[in-house]
C-alpha cells in the first residue's frame, strides 16, 4: 500500500474508511510486481492498480466487500485454460492479493504511510497467511528497530517479525517471509508480506552537457533523485536543468569524494575531458555503487583506460566501467541517448541483456536485484 501512500495520506487526512488490496505474492509473467496497489474508499473512489487492467474490476469488488464485512481476504489470480470466462491474468501469470480494510484512525497504517510521504524509511509488515484472527495485523518497523502497532501474537512473534521485517529494510527488500507462531522463522506458520520504503536512489550526473539535459529528464522518469555536477558555474544552472533535483558547481571527483552514496546511486559521466575524468573515475570506480559510466568515443575509452591504470587503477576496479555508457540502439540525438544510457542502467539494475524479446525466448521479467529483489515465495498451484 506504501506504492500509493501520497493517495491515501489525503484519504487518512479526510477521515475515510477505505480497503486496500496489495499484490503480495507473484510468479510467471506478471504485470505488475510485489507492492503494486488498489484501494478503495467508503464512497466508491478507486486508486492504483495490482495488474494494469486484467483483475482490476474483481479486485474493486474484493475491497467493497472488505469494506462491508470488515474482514482481511487473500485471492489468487491466474489464467485459466479450462475456463475461458474466469478472471484471471492473460499473460499467463499469477499474483496473489491481500485486501486488508483500513479505519481512517488506524495508527500503525497511518503512521506507515505518512512515513512514505514524508520519504523517510519504513517497512510495514502484515500477516498475509497464518490463523485468520491474525491476517491483516501489521507493524511498523523503523532503521532504528523501533516499531509501531503489533501482530497481537505472541511477544516472541512480534520482535520476529520486526527482526526480519528491519533485515528486510536494510537492504530495501519488498517480499514475503515465513516465521512459526511461536516466533522462531522457518516455513509454515505465519507468512508475513513487507513493504520496504527507502529514499528514492541517486543519479550523479558529471557534465552540465546537451546530452546530461535529456539524461536529467530520463532519470526522473525512472525514480531516481539527479543531481547535476559541472565546475562550470556558466553551464550549470537552473535555466538548463529545471527538472534536476540539484546543482552542483564543483569540480567533479571533489564533490564525489564529499557527498552521500550508496548501493543503488547511478553515476554517469559525460564530462568528455580528461582533466574532468580521470580524478573522477578514479574516485568512482573505488566507490560501492551500482553503476558508473562514462561517455566518450572507442578510442577515447581506450585512452582514458591508459590514464586510469597509470593513476593505479586495478584490472578488476576498471571492469566495473561500463564505457562507451549506453546500449547500441544507434542512438545520435541527446534524447535517443539518454534513452540509451537509461537503458543500460535498468539493464543492469535488473539483469537483463539488453537484446531484443522477439524471437529471444528469453523470460519478458528477469529475477529482481537490488532494493526491490528477493524475499517472495509465489505459489502455483490452483
């Protein structure tokens, strides 16, 4: 529910009773993913979405029955050979929904989603499968540990699940886990489904260049908080760059070496000057983060290979740089670029090759990595 948390703050505000359905379990050819919400309100007001089209309208009737009965019911979707007319997913895949009915005066939701809005991190943790009593109680773990609102459960239950649900926040992980009722995690039991909410992952831009225009505006679009780098105090401004989150006049590796990154921080060097470069990348390419690449010719790519082995740069350090930055989709304008350079990095983000679908027989949604990976158990069977 945290996916549509700006929504339902309004709705929280406004004193509204609403139910919300969220998919918690996917497997196959899904439209959407471990997160993805609907929810409706007393006076009939649908937001979100849990499968871009498919189930919408049976899952608008599970939240006006929740709403109804008060009651917390897990469904399945999936397509369905034998029956043509059942609802289901028609590209093949399964997603399994919690429809939890929230009071407007619900504290640990209300606390989860202000949380969201507010962009600080949570994870919100629901019983999704266990005793009915229990479906739909939830807490809200904190980076401290701290935790708002219980499972109602055994002491024992509670800090397991906020012990996993914290695990969980710390990499950023949305998913299912499984701990036993009496608190001690293995399968069966009590299957919890948490929504990790961290701040949006940075994109470093390094070069108030035509082509860092169009890569401001594809970042935005893909959810990541950009910054603008250039020591050229003429290039980078405000004028140029009216969608950046911020500007930065410094020389590039120095203010690399002062800010705050971290796994998931994207950066994407178009500097296309040696000065600029080398001290950059050597600063870059030592760092922990998920991507760094560089703009520039073949042959400029090879020669700033030299430079960089000359300032002491390892082998295995140089493999990390994705040079010349961007797929091969014979991209000439700054638009098709940075189209291309978004490509690469959600290529890498999640693990896929970057060749075409058709005819590949490749899966259309490879295995999740970083923030949102790991953590969900789909069932199958019908």
């Amino acid at each position: 529910m945290l996916d549509i948390a700006e929504d339902l703050s309004r709705w929280f505000e406004e004193g509204r009773d609403f139910a919300v359905a969220t998919v918690v379990a996917v497997s196959g050819s899904a439209p959407r993913g471990p997160g993805a919400a609907l929810a409706v309100s007393g006076d009939g007001t649908a937001i979100g979405s849990v499968s871009g089209g498919c189930v919408e309208g049976a899952v608008y009737d599970l939240c006006v029955q929740a709403l109804q009965d008060g009651r917390t019911v897990r469904e399945r979707f999936g397509y369905d050979d034998e029956d043509a007319f059942a609802v289901g997913l028609t590209c093949g895949g399964v997603i399994e929904v919690l429809v939890t009915p929230v009071r407007a005066d619900a504290p640990v939701f209300r606390a989860g989603v202000a949380a969201a809005v507010r962009g600080e991190p949570a994870a919100l943790a629901r019983v999704a499968r266990g005793p009915a009593e229990l479906l739909g109680r939830a807490l809200l773990v904190h980076p401290d540990g701290s935790c708002e609102g219980g499972l109602d459960g055994a002491p024992e239950l509670d800090r397991t699940a906020a012990a996993e649900a914290h695990a969980m926040l710390d990499t950023g992980r949305t998913g299912t886990v499984e701990i036993a009722e009496d608190g001690s995690r293995c399968p069966g039991g009590v299957t919890l489904f948490v929504e990790s909410r961290m701040p949006p992952p940075r994109m470093i831009v390094f070069g108030a260049v035509d082509f860092a225009t169009a890569l401001v505006r594809a970042g935005k679009f893909l959810g990541y908080h950009v910054t603008v780098c250039d020591a050229r105090p003429v290039f980078a401004t405000r004028v140029r760059f009216p969608e950046a989150d911020e500007l930065v006049v410094d020389w590039p590796h120095r203010y690399l070496r002062r800010t705050a990154t971290d796994g998931r921080t994207v950066l994407c060097v178009l500097t296309h000057d040696v000065k600029f470069d080398v001290p950059l990348l050597e600063t870059a390419l030592r760092l922990p983060v998920a991507f760094v690449g560089a703009m520039g010719s073949r042959r400029t790519h090879e020669d700033r290979d030299r430079r960089l082995r000359e300032v002491g740069l390892s082998s295995r350090e140089l493999s990390r740089l994705r040079s010349p930055i961007g797929l091969d989709l014979g991209a000439r304008t700054p638009e098709e670029t940075a189209l291309s350079i978004a490509a690469e990095i959600v290529a890498a983000h999640r693990g896929g090759t970057g060749a075409p679908l058709t005819g590949s027989g490749t899966p259309i949604h490879h295995e999740a990595k970083g923030r949102e990976a790991g953590g969900t158990h789909s069932r199958t069977a019908a």
